[in-house]
C-alpha cells in the first residue's frame, strides 16, 4: 500500500489532545475519601484502647510486672481483647468497598488490607502509650497524631515519590495502606482487579503494603517494649537506654558479699541503740542493705527519703518498720519489692543483687507484696482475681484452685468471695490485697501496712497467720501500731527521717528508750491522786503518773524494778477501795 504522505510527515503533525482532569480528581477523591474513612473508622479504636490503658492503673501494672508478668505478655493481652473489633471492622468496610467500589478484587484481598491496617495501629496505639507516660499529655497527642497520619495517607495520591524515599515513609501505617489502595483502585479502573495470584506481578504495591504494615507492626511492639524499659515510670524505675548492650541485663550480677562485722561496725557508733544479734542468727540474713540512699527530686530541691541506711533481716523472723508518716518505710519496702530503684549503695535478698536486672526478676519470684494501696480488678469477683493473680505468680493450674481455697479461708473470706471487688468495704478490699501477697506461700513477704483498715477480730486472724509460718519465711512489715509491731516482731527497726534510729527486740528498745510497764488503774472521781501515787513509789521509787483523768490513773514503771512489782501489787489489792 502507498500513498502521497511519507509517515515522519504524519508523525509531525500528530497534535497531542489535552485529557479532561476530571476523572483524574475525581479518582484521587475517591482515594481521598476511603483513606480518611478507613482512618476514622479504625480512629474509634484507637481513642478507646488508649483511654483504657491510661484508665488502668500504674501501680497495678507494677505490682503485676513484680509478681511476674511480662511486658510482651502484658501488650499482648491487650492485643488479644482488640483483635477481633478490628477484624469486624475490616469485615465491614471490605463488604461495603467490594459492592461499590473494588467490585473486581478478590474478597480476601482486601480484608487482609484493612485487618493488617488495624492491627498495626494498635501496635502504634501502644508505642504512644509508652513513649508518653503522663495522661494529661495523652488526649492532645491522639488528636495530632491521628491528624497527621490521615495527611500522610493522602501523600500518595498527589505526587509520584521516587521508589526508595517511598519505601521509607512506608514505616507510617497510613502510608503503606493507602500505597496498596491506590494500587487496587488503578487495577479496578483497568477493569482486572487484584486477586492474591496477582501481587507478585502487576499489583506488586500491594504486596508491598501487606509487607509494610507487617514490619510496622512488629516495629512499634519492638519499640512499645523498649522505651517500657527505658522511660522512667512514676518511681524512676528504668534501664540505660542500651540496655540491652550490658551483659549484666543477660547474666546474674556476682555480688561482693557484705561482711558481718561491717554492719557490727557501724552499729557499734551509734550510742548502742542496735541491739545484738544472737549467735545462731549470724549467717541468716535474708535481707541485707547496705548504705541505701533514695533521692527525690533535682539538685536544687531533693528529698532524702533514706539516708545511709544499713539493715539485716533475719530468715525465720518478723521485722517491723515503725517511724511517722515520711520516715522512709514506704519508700524502703518498695525499693526492695523491685517497685522502685534506691540512689546509692547496695540492697540484695538472699544474695541476688537488686541492681542487677536479671537478679531482680528472680527475687520478685520469691516475693509477696502488699502495698499501702489495694491490689484489684474492681468487675472481677474476689475469687476470680485470686485466681487471676495466682497464674501471674506462675502457680501451676492444677493447684490454682487449691491455693486460692486456702487463702480465702486463712483470712475468712468465704462470704465474699463471689462479690466483686469494687463492691468491697476498704476492711475488706485490704485483706483481698493481702491474699493475693499470701498466694504460693512466698519465701520473702513485704508488707507495708497490711492490717490498716481491718476490724479487730480479722487483725489477729492476720497476725495467726503471720506468726504460723514466720519460720518458712522471712517477713518485713510496716506498721503505726505498737501492739501489732509488739505482739507480730521478734525485732523492730525504727526509722525516722530517712534514717535508721534503733533496732532491736521490745524489751531492748523500751529500756534504752526509757519506756517500761503501763500500771493502768480505774479510780472513782473522788480518789486522791496523790495518796495513789505514794503508795506505788514505796515500792517503785522511781514510779511516774503518765495520764491522769477523772476515771483512770496510768503509771510508767522502769523494766529494772520488776522484782518489787509483787509487793507492790498485794499492797495495792490490800488498800483497795481505801483511796478509792
């Protein structure tokens, strides 16, 4: 075939016809839009679990991390509880947008788009949730941060990035959906579609999407774990930020032992006010500090909490801490529970170091806490958290149920047990707190202010049990009451000002404090004081009228006047109802 017209002079005067944009905008609108509407579909998720983690208390989560809950274990369950709202939603979504809008991709396809979509932002949920620890911080970083993810999700569809900047931003979830969005979209408008025999081929952005949203995912628990560890909680407890570089985070530390005249020494300073240790406790410490210090606070406004504070304590014994509010009791027995980190010198429990991490986990395996505040999940029933905090202990199933019927009828507990915790009286929520520390019959038991809150009658059933098995364990208790420290101690430590003023057994510290017996006696309005008061210093010459009322006289007698305490007693039975 000819013709008069060469071909190069018809390819010159070819004109290029400009194409409506129309349809282009209208197909980055309708990428737009589904973007944004999957964001604000999954956004309601997002909002929820965050507010839910933030609602749950640190100190639970402390308390649970101490008595062997794993942080991966502990995102993970919040992981479990989600999952299935995402996959609803991606059902949801992927049932609307394959009836209207990806009618020629494949059902699964898309599904596994918006499932990956929603698991990795769960998985940024978390990171947010432990990169910023304050809550008040926490609902203005949601709005911006979900702000910011929705225009990033909508770079793809105004500009062509080059292939390496476009795999980097892919490490924002959004961006890495809407890539494989966008790549679906311009499949449909082919009239083809993507099918899972696809992606390897012409719709390779969608793998590339699927891959994206994996690796983010796995990207932000990794770092959600990380900065658990090295962002300081409410106590200032964290890990160098590379931790992980320190072979003292992968072996146990090797501890220098304290020798047992050092602390001799030190006691023997201070104005014998440190009672000595019998023979056959000596190498029985169980607890042992040494020069522990706790700041609080910067350099221009610290707090000393402790002060060079040295003290053994003893397997098979009860010690109790006793100072006023402030002393440092709190304060010591949380550093020893792992809950918080002491500023100076050296603290170890049965010769595990708790500066050393690995260390530290074995010695919570070994402790029962009961903190000042009460230990609960409020909608689970007082049995059902037994049981809860019974497998967090690592207690094996088969004896859960066994170990949970123990506790509740040690500490009586029957006729509540089936109540749940938030409809608990405080008496009772302290003893529900208390059961959980009691739980595996812990080798070490801190408890700070166990039976404060608890009626009598359920406050020596308390200390019974204490006392019953003082010789399997060791236990260090804080208390504001006198006759608990008396009546549970073999040695009481007293604390004052972060400092340690006294240590020893009742009858130590009440002599070298000048406290003795109490002679309380009921006297009738018209007594003479006077006339009683000479009558009991013929025999206990150095007697003293501590409280006078209208109905009762008390007197102090010193411990080294006991031998005239008989005839003091008989001369009194003589003149009752004499001066009376």
């Amino acid at each position: 075939m000819t013709t008069n017209h060469s071909v190069l002079d018809s390819l010159v005067s070819a004109v290029a016809v400009k194409m409506s944009s129309a349809k282009v905008w209208r197909r980055i609108l309708e990428i737009g839009a589904l973007t944004i509407a999957t964001c604000i579909s999954y956004v309601s998720i997002f909002y929820i679990l965050m507010t839910n983690i933030t609602k749950e208390r640190e100190d639970l989560r402390e308390i649970m991390r101490m008595m062997g809950l794993k942080d991966s274990a502990y995102w993970l369950s919040w992981g479990l509880l989600y999952v299935p709202y995402v996959l609803i939603i991606g059902s949801f979504l992927t049932l609307i947008t394959t009836n209207f809008i990806f009618v020629e991709s494949s059902f699964g396809v898309i599904l596994l788009l918006f499932f990956l979509y929603g698991i990795s932002m769960i998985s940024f949920t978390f990171m947010l949730c432990a990169l910023l620890r304050s809550p008040r911080y926490r609902g203005t970083a949601d709005f911006f941060a979900v702000l910011f993810l929705c225009i990033l999700g909508l770079l793809p569809l105004v500009t062509v990035l080059p292939r390496p900047l476009e795999l980097f931003l892919c490490i924002f979830f959004p961006f890495a959906f809407s890539l494989g969005i966008t790549e679906t979209i311009h499949m449909e408008n082919d009239l083809q579609g993507v099918f899972f025999s696809d992606i390897t081929g012409d719709a390779c952005h969608v793998l590339t999407s699927y891959v994206s949203l994996l690796l983010d995912s796995i990207l932000y628990i990794l770092l959600t774990l990380y900065f658990d560890k090295v962002l300081p909680d409410k106590n200032g407890l964290k890990l160098e930020p590379l931790f992980f570089l320190c072979p003292s985070y992968w072996s146990k530390g090797k501890m220098s032992p304290i020798p047992l005249d050092a602390v001799d020494k030190e006691e023997s300073g201070r104005d014998d006010y440190i009672e000595k240790v019998p023979v056959e406790l000596l190498g029985k410490e169980a607890i042992r500090l040494n020069k522990v210090k706790k700041i609080y606070g910067s350099k221009k406004d610290k707090t000393e909490a402790l002060r060079d504070l040295d003290l053994d304590v003893y397997d098979g014994q009860i010690t109790a801490l006793l100072g006023h509010s402030g002393a440092g009791k709190t304060t010591l027995l949380n550093i020893l529970g792992g809950m918080s980190k002491a500023s100076g010198g050296t603290a170890s429990i049965y010769n595990l170091q708790l500066s050393n991490t690995r260390d530290l986990h074995e010695i919570q395996k070994k402790i029962g806490f009961c903190p000042q505040f009460d230990v609960k999940f409020d909608y689970l029933t007082v049995k059902e958290n037994l049981e809860l905090f019974s497998r967090i202990k690592g207690i094996a199933p088969r004896d859960v149920k066994s170990e949970v019927e123990k506790v509740i009828s040690d500490l009586n507990m029957q006729s509540n047990e089936a109540m749940e915790a938030d409809e608990l009286s405080g008496g009772q929520r302290r003893r529900l707190t208390l059961a959980i520390a009691l739980l595996g019959s812990p080798e070490v038991l801190l408890l700070d202010e166990p039976t404060a809150g608890i009626d009598p009658f359920s406050r020596h059933q308390v200390w019974s049990i204490l006392k019953e098995h003082k010789a399997d364990r060791v236990t260090l208790f804080s208390t504001q009451f006198m006759d608990e420290a008396d009546i549970l101690a073999d040695r009481k430590a007293v604390l004052s000002n972060g400092r340690l003023k006294c240590v020893g057994s009742s009858l130590f510290l009440k002599r070298k404090w000048g406290i003795g017996y109490h002679l309380r006696m009921q006297v009738s309005p018209s007594c003479n004081p006077d006339a009683i008061t000479s009558i009991i210093q013929e025999h206990v010459s150095s007697a003293k009228l501590s409280t006078r009322n209208v109905e009762d006289l008390t007197f102090t007698l010193p411990f080294d006047k006991m031998d005239s305490f008989p005839d003091l007693f008989l001369h009194l039975d003589q003149r009752v109802g004499q001066t009376s």
